[in-house]
C-alpha cells in the first residue's frame, strides 16, 4: 500500500496560480494511477485529472484547460498546477491512487469509489 500527502494550497485570489504537491511513500515499486480530486463546500468529490505510470494524462471534458497534472517519479512526488483562479475552484483537493487495472488508468470515468488511497487534503481558497 501507499501513504499520500498533500500540500501547498492557501488562499489567492481571483486570477492567480497555485502548484499543489502530493507525496507518495509507502510500497512504491507498484505502479498506479494517479489522480486529482476536489470537494467544493456542500458539493460531492469532483475528479480532476489521472496520470498513469508513463506520464500520460487524461481530464474530464469540463477540467480540461487550467489545470495541469504531472509527476516527479524521482521525488515521488505528483503535482497539481492550478491557473486563472476562480472562486468556483474553492475546495479541498486530494490526491488519490488506485491500482493500475490490466485496461490502464483511462478505461473508466474518473469516479471516487475507483481509487484504493487517499491523501488528507489541503484547502485550496479563491477570493474574488
């Protein structure tokens, strides 16, 4: 199994940029599917991004544009690059991972129930 953890969200405002991080320790010689989630206040996980062993990234249509996954495979180390800040993206964002399926990471939706791992969170607030 791995153990993930979050960082660098805050507050910025409307328009601004935000590189979140989530470290991944545990038994990482496994491959997995890495994705993006978010919780806005009152509102079910929204999935953002998935990025498989290789480097290979897939969005959700209506994610697709100021959001950017990647990944340091040296670092152990998966990133989130958030542009053109919206109030809208006010939300905890988690990183997840789930056992990579013989089909890839891209055969299903992005779906919370999907994922094996979990990070904490880390709040990520946009004013206007």
């Amino acid at each position: 199994q791995v153990q993930l953890a979050e960082s660098g969200g805050g507050s910025v405002q409307a328009g601004g940029s935000l590189r979140l991080s989530c470290e991944v320790s545990g038994n990482t010689d496994k491959s997995y599917c890495m994705s993006w989630f978010r919780q806005a206040p009152g509102k079910e996980y929204e999935g953002i991004a998935t990025i498989d062993s290789d480097g290979s990234a897939n969005y959700p249509d209506s994610m697709k544009g100021r959001f950017t996954i990647s990944q340091d495979n040296a670092k152990k180390t998966l990133y989130l690059q958030m542009d053109s800040l919206k109030p809208e993206d006010t939300a905890t964002y988690y990183c997840a991972a789930a056992a990579s399926p013989d089909s890839g990471c891209f055969d299903a939706p992005l779906d919370y129930y999907g994922m094996d791992y979990w990070g904490k969170g880390t709040l990520v607030t946009v004013s206007s």
